[in-house]
C-alpha cells in the first residue's frame, strides 16, 4: 500500500461527491430531524427524564453517532459493491498505477471521511434544537472517523464476502437494526437484561453513542474506556479486508 | 528487448487450467495479436500480462520487468482498453480523462489540455460535458480507447477492441489503432474478427483451449495452410466449415 496513489483513489471520490452533493445534501438533515421530531417531541412527551435529561435531549446525541455509521456501512456496502462488480469501476483503476490494497485503503479511509461529514451535518441539526450543552462536542469528530473505520471495515469483510447485491439485506437486518435498537440510542443499556446489556459492550456504536452522550454534556473521563475500545479496534480489524478484498477482486 | 515475453505461463482457476503452458514474444512496435475461440484464454493472458493476475506458473515480463514483482512500475507504462466498459458512469466524459489521468499523477495542469488532444483523436471533442449514458457504444470505445492513452503508453492491450461495434465505428478504431501503429506504439490485441487481425497485425498467435497452437504473421499463414485467415483460423482450432 502507498498512502500517495491511495490518495488519488480518495481524490476520485470527492471529485464525485462534490459533483452530486449539492442534489442530495439537504437530504441529510431530513432523517434527523424526523427522529428528533417523532422519537423526542412525540414520544418524549410520555418518557421520563432519562439520567436527569429529558428524553430529546437523551436521544440527541446518540442520533449523530447513528447517522455517521450508516453513512460509512452504505458506502462500503452498497457504494464499494456497485463500483467494485456493476460499474468496474475497481477494474479501471487497477489498471493503473494503483493496486487493491491502495483501493482497499481509500474506500475504508472516504467511508471514515463521510462518517464525519454526515456526523458533523448532523451535529448542526442537534444542536440547532438545543439539545447540546458543551463545545466539546468538537471533540467527538476524531472519534466518529475512527468509528467510521470500524464501521467501513465491517462493511467491507461483507462485501469482500456476499455473494450478490441482494445478500446486503441479511447484513442490514441481523446486524445494523440490532445495533441500532440496542447500542443506547434510544433508552439505557442497562434497563436490559444483563446479558443482552453486556453484548452492547462489544459493539462499536454503543461506544460511539456513549462518546457524543457524554462530550455533548461536556464529560470527558466517563468515556475513557470507549475511546481506547474504539482505538484498538479499528486497529485490530484492519487487516481483515485488506486480506478479504484481495482474494475477491484478484480471484 | 521484448516488450513482453511468456515462458511455460501456467494459469489455474481452482482445477480449470485457463492457460497452459503458453510462451511467446512481443517485439517493439509490434502489433501482435491473439486469435481463439471464446474461453481460449485469450483474456486471462491479457490480464496477466496487464499485472491485474498473478500466473500460477512460468515468468511474465513486460518491459523486462516480472509482472510479480513491480506491477505499479510496469502499469505506469501501459495501456489498457478491456472489453467491458468500465468508464466511470459518476463523471462526464472529460473529467473521465482527468480522473484517470490523476492516477498515473499526471497533475491537472498537464491533463486538462492532454485531454482535450485525446478528446480530438478519439473525435469526442464535442462530448467532453456529456454524460457516459448519453454516449453511443462506438463513442464509448473510442472513449476507453482515449483513456487508455493517457499515459502515453508504451505498450496498448486491446481486448476486443471493437467487438459489438457497427462496421463505420469499427473502422474509426481501426483507423486510430493505424495512427498509433504509426507512432510505434507497440499493439496487443484480442480479436473474433479475421480481418481486423489482418488489417492490424503483424503476427498473431492462434490460441484453443488454453493452448497456443501456432504463432506467425498472417500471411505466413495463409501461404501455409491455404485460403484466408478465417480458413486457417478454423483449421487449426478444430472446427471445419461443415461442422
């Protein structure tokens, strides 16, 4: 892998990304605040105040973090599928100076990237409700690319693996809907069962939540332990597409 | 020096031998070309020899260099038309050029201009705003036929240049392929149609079922086997006219 051909890769990307964000990104805000309105202002009426914080206010934050991660899963799902199988668009570069591993390197890093701009967008939204009460929520941006990472990475073993566009949906069903119901956006972990809670430990989003959660009321310590979580994970993990994508797109 | 040489190459997908122990040279300013029925393995050379397969057997050099060992390095000297377009549908046809060129590193400076030249050769010079959908399919070769030079490239791999074409695009790639021949671009190509492997080639290589059966220029063929190349084309990979 060398980081200045990767670079070109990621080039392409945003050449096409400011080419056609300008059709689709008000789009961005209208999820959000579809939650916020819906979950937080109708819901939020009937739910007590969660931790001291009402219920809007709980789900706020945790809204940012789940909208970074499926930024980054679309694009190395169904974004890397189409242009590595329909588009060939993975067969045009590789007959360039650029090899797969570069490639490799450049959708998981532009996955990480559109995690932060959509993490950001949505923080604009959140906080335009008044629904943040810390700068420090600035801080969180290193740690939703960083997610993002982990998230593209994820999404690319699955790519690297499914066997056509279709399989995505078995991904999406048994793996993101989980995470997201279960990794804290919407209630407490703990009000689980204790089992169920703990699982939510092992996944990426639950950290991510508890990140922007806890930076947007202006705490730092309490996450210390999420942060290193989502470090040496995205570390860890990193190898495996490489390895799978390799094998794929090289027969 | 060869620009491409293949010793004993060996290629194995799982317990399909797609390529079996092929060897042959290509000399500079050669337009060599493959000959074979589909599945003759044709493609599968091409790809190896492009560095996109590694060969599961035998040595590969292009420009001297081991297709194993230093692929970035020999890419950077190559040309590629495959025989799917592979245009990215995302940017118009003038940023296609651009983006493609910023992959060999040509800076913007350089491949704006550049690629309004190869706009002009490939006769797309009216097209550069237009969307690759709202282009017919003889724009499109031609369009992958300019991209591939972006890189003013040594050595040109044309798989199937011009299969699916009508005969008058069909004739302006060949007429293009001509000009650069005339530059002494060296060629390699794939090819179904004889005439166009007549037209272009100083030499082909006949190949069936993994195997090339004979190597020479097309008229060397001709004189030996008798009638035209479709003739000798059918004689040698097996299958005769009454078939």
């Amino acid at each position: 892998m060398r980081i200045s051909r990767a670079w070109r890769v990621l080039q392409r990307h945003w050449t096409v990304y400011t080419k056609l964000y300008k059709s689709s990104f008000a789009l961005n805000f209208v999820e959000p605040v579809l939650y916020l309105v819906a979950m937080g202002m109708g819901l939020g009426v009937f739910v007590k105040d969660i931790n001291g914080q009402s219920y809007i206010k709980f789900i706020g934050p945790g809204i940012i973090a789940s909208s970074s991660m499926f930024a980054a899963v679309y694009e190395c799902t169904y974004g890397t599928y189409i242009r590595m199988t329909f588009q060939k668009t993975f067969d045009a570069i590789l007959a360039t100076p650029v090899n797969i591993d570069d490639l490799t390197a450049a959708e998981l890093v532009w996955a990480a990237v559109k995690s932060v701009i959509y993490g950001l967008t949505i923080m604009i939204v959140v906080a335009a409700f008044g629904l943040i009460d810390s700068w420090l929520v600035i801080l969180t941006v290193p740690f939703i690319f960083l997610c993002g990472l982990i998230f593209a990475e994820v999404s690319m073993i699955t790519t690297a693996l499914v066997p056509g566009i279709d399989s995505f949906s078995y991904f999406y069903t048994l793996f993101m809907t989980p995470l997201f119901l279960f990794s804290g956006i919407f209630f407490p972990v703990d009000t689980l069962p204790k089992a169920v809670a703990g699982l939510a430990w092992f996944t990426p989003l639950y950290h991510l939540v508890n990140i922007c959660r806890s930076f947007s009321a202006g705490h730092v310590t309490p996450v210390l332990g999420s942060i290193a979580w989502i470090t040496i994970v995205a570390a860890a993990l990193a190898p495996v597409p490489f390895r799978l994508m390799r094998r794929r797109v090289i027969e | 020096m060869d620009i491409v040489a293949a010793h004993n190459l060996v290629k194995e997908y799982g317990i399909i031998t797609a390529v079996n122990n092929v060897s042959f040279s290509i000399s500079p300013g050669e337009c060599f070309g493959f000959l074979g029925p589909n599945g003759a393995g044709k493609t599968t050379v091409m790809r190896i020899i492009s560095c996109f397969l590694p060969p599961t057997s035998g040595t590969v050099t292009v420009f001297g260099v081991d297709v194993t060992r230093e692929p970035s390095a020999i890419k950077s000297r190559l040309g590629v038309m495959p025989q799917e377009d592979n245009l990215d549908p995302d940017l118009s046809v003038l940023e296609n050029l651009i983006v493609y060129a910023r992959y060999f590193d040509i800076p913007k400076k350089t491949s704006i201009p550049l690629a309004n030249d190869l706009l002009a050769f490939a006769e797309l010079q009216d097209r550069g705003k237009m969307n690759i959908k709202e282009l017919s399919g003889g724009m499109k070769r031609r369009l992958m036929l300019a991209r591939s030079l972006v890189n003013t490239p040594e050595l040109l791999i044309l798989d199937e240049p011009t299969t699916g074409l009508d005969p008058h695009s069909r004739r302006a790639v060949w007429d293009k392929l001509n000009q650069l021949k005339f530059r002494n671009t060296t060629l390699l190509l794939t090819t179904h149609y004889m005439e166009e492997a007549e037209q272009l080639c100083d030499r082909v290589a006949i190949m069936d079922a993994g195997r090339v059966v004979t190597i020479d220029t097309p008229q060397n063929l001709m004189t030996e086997h008798g009638g035209n190349l479709e003739n000798v084309y059918l004689k040698l990979t097996g299958r005769n006219l009454a078939d």
